[in-house]
C-alpha cells in the first residue's frame, strides 16, 4: 500500500490519486485479466438465459463477527443471483468511500471481497469508486451488481409454488440480524457464540437445481427475514403455506439475543441461508443433494404448501398451537421493557 | 448456556408440556362459565400471540390485554412534548427504538427525525449519558417512558450524570399498581383474574398487588414468559376462581420476590417520586407515574426546555382507550386492519411491537 493512510476527497477525483487506488489497492486484490484492462467497461463470454441482479449494501458496523461489509457485498449478490437459478459469474463494485475512512478498513473490506469473490468462483470485472466529504457517509457503501447463467432447463421464481409443494430450508435462522444488533446493543453473549452467517450458497442452490428437476422456487431470506420470505412466496405463487415452529432451526445464542432484545428470529434477516420450494416428490433427493453440500449445515423440511388460505403463511406453533406468520413492519425496532 | 440447560429449558415451550397444561385448564374451566383474564404486560400479549396459545384454550376463557404497553399508555400530550423538545435548537433527543413510530397529535418522532430533528434510538438511558459527554456542544434529552421495569436503568442514567451540564430526562414513567387498582374500581370492570406482569414484579415485588387481590377480591398470578409459564399460570387463576381465593401467586418464582429488588427500588427513589400521571384509557390517576425529585432539577427536561403543548384533541373512531382496559377487544374496533394497521397506525396499540392491536393484526386476523 502507498502511504495514503486515510481516504481523502482527491482519491475520488480521478486524478493521480484515484489511480493510486485502482492499481495499488483494488487491482492487488481483484487480479484478473478482464479487470487489468481498466476499460470503461467489461466484456462478458457468457452464454445461454442470463440472470442479474443488483444490491447496495449499508450497515453498521462495517465490521462485524462472521463478516464485514466487503463479503456481504459479494455473498448479498452472488446469492441473489444464484437464486435465479444460475451460476454465478461475474461482479460489479461500486464503492461509496467517506473522506477519512482508514485506508488499512478499507483494504481490509477489499480483502475479505476478494477471498469471497475466490470462495464464490465468480470475478469482479468492473468497478467505480466516488468519494464524499466527511460526514455525508458511512465510511464505506458498496453496490454490486452480478450476473450469472441460467442453468440449462432450469426455471424458477417466486410466482411458481404450487399446492403439495415443500418447503425446505438450508439451516438456523436469524444469525446475521442477531448478531449486527447485538453488537449495536453492546450485548455480548459468551466470546463470538453469536456470529453473522453471511456466506455464499451458491454452490448449494446450483447443485440443488442440477440435480433435482422439480424445484419451483429459491429465495435467500435477507431483509425481513424467514417471515417475509414465506410471505412474499405465497403471496406471488397465490397458495397457503403450512409452516411447522418446531422444525425452524434457531441457534441458541441468536434466540437468547433475540429474548433479551425484544425479537422475533423469523423476521430477522439471514446472510448464508436459502429457502427450496419443491415438488412434493422430489423434495426427498432436494434434501439429499443440499444435505451433502458443505455450506448447508442444519437443512430441514418446514412446511408445505396448500391451495387453503392463499397468499397467508400459517404458523403452527412449537406449543402445538395455531397463529399467522406475517411480514414484520419496518426495520425491527428493539422494545421499551 | 449449557445444551442441557437449554435443552431442558426448550420444554417449557414444547408441545406435550403445553398439551398436558391445556388438559388441566380444559378441566378445570368446566362450570367456571365465561372466564375473562387480562395479561397486564405486552410482553404477555406478544408471548401469548406468537406462540398461538389462545388456540389451545377452550372458548370459554378469553384473554384480554391490560394497559402494560409502555407505548400504548403514554398520551399524546407526552409524544407531542417529545417531538417538541426534538426540535429545539441544539438539542439531541434519545429514546428507546419502539418510541420512534407512535403517533402524537401530529407526526411522530420518525418523521420529526426524518424532517431533520437530532432523533437516535439508544438501547440504554447510559448510552444517552455518554453521548452526552461525547457531545458537550449538544444538549442530549431522554425520552425515559416505561414502567418500573425501566425506571431504575434511568435513575441509574441520572446518578451516573452528576456534574454534567448538558443530559436530562424527560420523565413520562408510569407506576402499575395504581393503574390496575384504578382499573378495577372502574364500574365496566369485568374481569376474573390478572396475569400480572414478570418484569415489572422483578423490581416492585408481588406484595404490590395485595390491594387488588385483597380489596377487590381479583386473583392475580406473576408469570414468567414461556409458553408454559403463561398456561400454567391460568391454571393457577382458575384454580383461584374454583376455590372462591383472591390471592396474589406467582408462578415466575425464579425471579419474582415478595418484596421486590430493594437496591433498584431504593434507587428509583433516590431520584424520581411520585406524581399524578395521566395514562391514555384510564386518564389521570393520582401517584400513578413518576416525575424527577426536586434535588434532581438539573436534570429535569420539563425545567430545562420547556416546550408549549397543545392539549391533544384526540383520534376520531380510534378506540385504544377501551382496548387498553379490557372493555373491546381489537377487532371490534371500526378502523381495526381498515385505516389502521402497522403501515398506517392511527392508534398507539397499533404501533408498537407490543400493543394488543398490532400483536391481533400481527398474529392472529
């Protein structure tokens, strides 16, 4: 690194010192042919039905346990992406830097992209960085945008579940939202117990779709967590989900977090977690494909859905009692007492 | 935690504990007639909805929430100070998340911060201190409403803020047992039993129940949070009601002592005495909150900034009032789901996490 210690509004210029930062910082840790060409653009040899899509990526802390804001970006769209029912292959990065944002976070986020953007098998083909003066940010925002290959035959979307169809989900839910407000609380629950799951689960959802034909359905529960998830797929496939309390994975340390500040893990966003909606009779290999995968750890059948109640999700509850699951309202706000 | 200990403790919310205590209830419910039982505390009317416990429950018992929703009890003329005191110059204006979306007379805290008030959510009233001594150049104000439960985290805040200059409360706390006693006195009371509050009972002990049990002859169990904390503590009303008692139980004995945390209630007294408060539903209720003590006016927002509010003119068709006593349930309010939801909230009920309104629209329409 060069001896700029800190971001300053001239690395945003587009003079001699925002090359500093493209060759020095980011070309260091995104090598790749594509991107050494430093065109005002990147050219794709993709092939077949293409998938896209686009996040922007706000949070604080920029740091916290189980991941940063630098692998959120990659993770947040490589698995929306892969949700598509394609292979992930290639990024694009816009950074949003604060004036005085320490250059060593800033290569530290770029860092933990570029092991993620390894992880993942995909590459950061183009990029843009803007500068704003101090105080108009939050250190660092980033938006990525990626795009991937439709699996051949493959064709899945939130408008496809059908009655009879399964629910199955990669693992605990609630950890990145737990973890990020237990921080911002100042809450600490024994050492780093309580970890953010953000990882990619595009492997997962690409082997899922390779193997099993009769997948209706993948969406990674992220804002609004498992409930609006389930909500959002019943309502566009207009069918009831049945949905079973007692078969939702929760880590310990996230349902004690969640206890003490007032929240409902199931409205809490996930970061490495995806939800399967898949013919009823194939959901048995579904389950034997994503068993196997490393990155699904606590995979479980939910629910099902059912022409009865369309567009409601209906939870039956770990007493054995009977109630709505609906979308939260808002960002979750911690309670009074 | 042990995988042990939590093992053991997921039983309280298992099915077949929750089977077995709803048999219990069923039995003993049989030539009780209609039950009306009130959960006092939010946190209860969450518990109760999410876990769908009603459904296990025979129809003859209804639940019905009390006025324990911090938020919900607050009138619009403290929001409407709040908001007020949000816009002065120079001033920095802290509360707890769930505050931020109620709606006073016009507007709320979100849109007053939204339209460029200095507004933050802090976790914890010291949280409020700090900022204050981080930011001299600002006058930090806190919002401290809540029950006993809060009340002493607050007065801890204040004693932890001697000599600052530029931190003060804006005190709106309310005190439970004069509500409840209130509430009963009232003549459309028709309530069997009270599920009194875990968390409040933590700090002020059951003994503050005795005159709702002894005087007005209402059964009153304390009850922890879990499923079958809640089940098990009807069981207790019943069994009250089948053998004539009016007792004050309690079921959250893990927690919960006659007397109360005298070391928190000693504190909450060092700084704060009672005042007559007025609570939305019940109106004013002589010594039913708590107003900063003379020897603390330093740290008194109402001295410090004081703001005109207007007496509010209330919500036309919005009928929080009776649903905070027990006299409708949510749904029989006109604007219940129509014009009032958690998007939209016309009521306090409606908006927060905790209100009986948002908790029937959020689990149970």
């Amino acid at each position: 690194m060069s001896a700029d210690t800190q971001i300053q509004l001239a690395h945003g210029g587009g003079g001699q010192a925002t090359s500093r930062l493209v060759r020095e910082l980011f070309l260091t840790h995104f090598h790749n042919e594509r991107l050494a060409l430093l065109d005002d653009g990147a050219r794709l040899d993709l092939s077949g039905p293409l998938a896209m899509s686009t996040d922007a990526f706000v949070v604080d802390p920029l740091f916290f346990p189980g991941g940063d804001i630098g692998k959120l970006a990659v993770c947040g769209t490589v698995n929306d992406v892969a949700m598509c029912g394609a292979r992930p292959r290639s990024l694009a990065a816009a950074f949003v830097l604060e004036e005085g944002l320490p250059m060593a976070d800033l290569e530290r986020i770029v860092a933990s992209m570029a092991a993620e953007i390894g992880r993942a098998g995909v590459e950061l083909v183009t990029g843009d960085t803007k500068v704003v003066p101090r105080g108009h940010g939050d250190g660092v925002y980033i938006a990525t945008t990626g795009v991937g290959e439709v699996l051949p035959g493959v064709e899945v979307s939130g408008h496809r579940a059908r009655p009879g169809d399964r629910i199955l989900l990669s693992g605990p839910v609630g950890d990145h939202g737990a973890a990020i407000m237990s921080v911002r609380a100042g809450i600490e629950l024994g050492g780093d117990a309580l970890r953010s799951d953000c990882a990619s689960v595009a492997g997962a959802a690409v082997a899922l779709c390779e193997a099993v034909h009769g997948v209706r359905c993948l969406r990674d529960p992220t804002r609004g967590g498992l409930a609006g998830t389930l909500c959002e797929i019943a309502g566009a496939s207009g069918v009831g989900f049945e949905i079973d309390e007692a078969r939702i994975p929760v880590s310990e340390p996230t349902r004690a977090a969640c206890e003490i500040l007032g929240l409902d893990p199931l409205a809490l966003a996930c970061e490495g977690r995806f939800v399967a909606v898949v013919a009823d009779g194939d959901a048995a290999q579904a389950a034997d494909v994503l068993g196997a995968r490393p990155e699904v750890t606590g995979l479980a059948e939910i629910g099902r859905a059912v022409a009865e109640h369309p567009g409601r999700v209906v939870l039956r509850t770990s007493i054995g009692g009977s109630r709505l699951l609906d979308r939260a309202e808002g960002e979750p706000l911690p309670r009074i007492c | 935690m042990t995988d042990e200990r939590a093992a053991l403790a997921a039983l309280l919310r298992s099915a077949d504990a929750a089977s077995a205590l709803a048999r219990a209830i069923r039995d003993l419910a049989e030539g009780l007639g209609t039950v009306r039982l009130m959960e006092v505390c939010g946190t209860h009317t969450v518990a109760i909805r999410r876990s769908g416990l009603p459904s296990l429950l025979p129809e003859s018992i209804e639940l019905l929430s009390g006025p324990g929703c911090p938020v919900c009890v607050t009138p619009d003329e403290d929001i409407d100070r709040a908001i007020a005191m949000a816009g002065l110059d120079g001033v920095c204006l802290c509360t707890f998340g769930d505050m931020l979306r109620v709606p006073g007379s016009s507007g709320s805290l979100e849109r007053a911060r939204a339209s460029g008030a200095d507004v933050r959510v802090v976790y914890s009233p010291l949280d409020a201190v700090a900022l204050a001594r981080r930011s001299p150049e600002r006058q930090v104000i806190f919002a401290g409403v809540g029950f006993e439960t809060t009340a002493p985290t607050v007065a801890a805040a204040v004693r932890s803020a001697a000599g600052l200059t530029n931190f003060s409360v804006l005190a709106a706390h309310k005190l439970v047992p004069p509500a409840l006693e209130a509430l009963v006195a009232r003549e459309d009371f028709s309530v069997h039993g009270f599920l009194m509050p875990g968390h409040v009972s933590t700090i002020i002990g059951s003994d503050a129940y005795s005159p709702v049990a002894r005087q007005h002859g209402v059964p009153c169990v304390v009850a922890g949070f879990e499923p079958g904390d809640i089940l098990l503590a009807i069981w207790m009303l019943l069994r009250q009601m089948r053998d004539g008692r009016a007792e004050v139980e309690v079921e959250y004995r893990s927690a919960v002592r006659p007397e109360g945390n005298l070391r928190a209630l000693e504190l909450m007294g060092s700084v704060y005495e009672p005042v007559d408060s007025t609570w939305r539903g019940l109106g004013a209720i002589p010594a039913s909150g708590l107003g900063l003590r003379a020897s603390q006016a330093a740290f008194d927002a109402r001295l410090r900034h004081p703001v005109e509010v207007a007496p509010s003119k209330g919500r036309p068709g919005c009928r929080c009032g009776e649903v905070l006593v027990g006299a409708l349930r949510p749904d029989g309010c006109a604007l219940f789901g129509r014009s009032c939801t958690p998007a939209t909230p016309i009521g306090p009920c409606m908006v927060s996490s905790e209100g009986s309104c948002a908790a029937y629209y959020r689990y149970s329409r």
